[in-house]
C-alpha cells in the first residue's frame, strides 16, 4: 500500500487525511516512472468517487460515532440523497493531473525526495510515503 497525502503550500493543516492506495504487484520494489504512480492514485481516486456516490443514494442507519464524526465535520449524512451521479472520465483525469503537475500547479514528494520530472524512474516500496503538495498562486506574480 502506497500511503498518500495531500497539503497546500504555506499551511501546516493537511488537506485531507492520509489514505491509502494499492500499487499493482508489478509496480512494488521496482523504479517506476512518476507519471504511472499518478495514473494509479488517480484511476484509485475516480473509483473511490464513484463508490460514495452509489452510497450516497443508498439510506443507511448511522451508528452513534458516525453521527458524531460527521457532526464534527459540519454535516450529518445518511445518505438517500437524489443527487443525480457524476460521469468521472478516468483517462481525462490521469490527462488533467499529470497536466496541472507539468504546469507547475502541485509538487510531488516521495519518501522525503521532491520529483521533478514525471519520466523520473522511483523506486516505491510497500511502505512508500507520497505527498502532493498544492502550490498557491500569487496576485500580480
């Protein structure tokens, strides 16, 4: 399991919780170009979408701690909502993330050691740590 997380630049807080992503076993303990580990984390993030969708149509009783935990969020769901489904288009998303990362728009840190070019060979172990940090964009810059 490649750990991941997510942070913007200047903030101490991380964007989301950590999570993880399985790597395909062919992937594990060889160098792997930067873009194909993004195209894994991506195509696992569209599918990770898609299932709180179909959950999210679905009415479910909520345990005491869920209730809690999402109250602290700001939202208390159980779910059955009408929200009609978003199309996700997989190759578009991979296209769109190794895009934003070629125009500068997040940086990729992997086990402590910033990526920079995304044909860079990285070698990923089972305990690899990944981290996107979002870069904020300056007025007038």
């Amino acid at each position: 399991m490649l750990t991941v997380s997510a942070r913007s630049a200047g903030s101490r807080r991380a964007l989301v919780h950590d999570w993880s992503v399985p790597l395909p076993d062919a992937l594990v303990g060889k160098p792997v170009k930067l873009r194909d580990i993004i195209d894994v984390i991506v195509r696992a993030e569209v599918e990770a979408f898609r299932k709180r969708q179909r959950e999210r149509r679905l009415f479910r009783v909520l345990t005491a701690r869920e209730i809690e935990e999402q109250a602290e969020r700001g939202k208390v769901a159980p779910g059955g909502s009408e929200v009609p489904e978003q199309k996700v288009d997989e190759d578009e998303a991979v296209r769109t993330a190794l895009e934003a990362f070629q125009d500068g728009l997040y940086l990729v840190i992997v086990d402590g050691e910033q990526i920079t070019d995304l044909d860079t060979p990285v070698p990923v172990r089972p305990d690899s740590r990944i981290m996107f940090v979002r870069l904020v964009l300056l007025a007038g810059g």
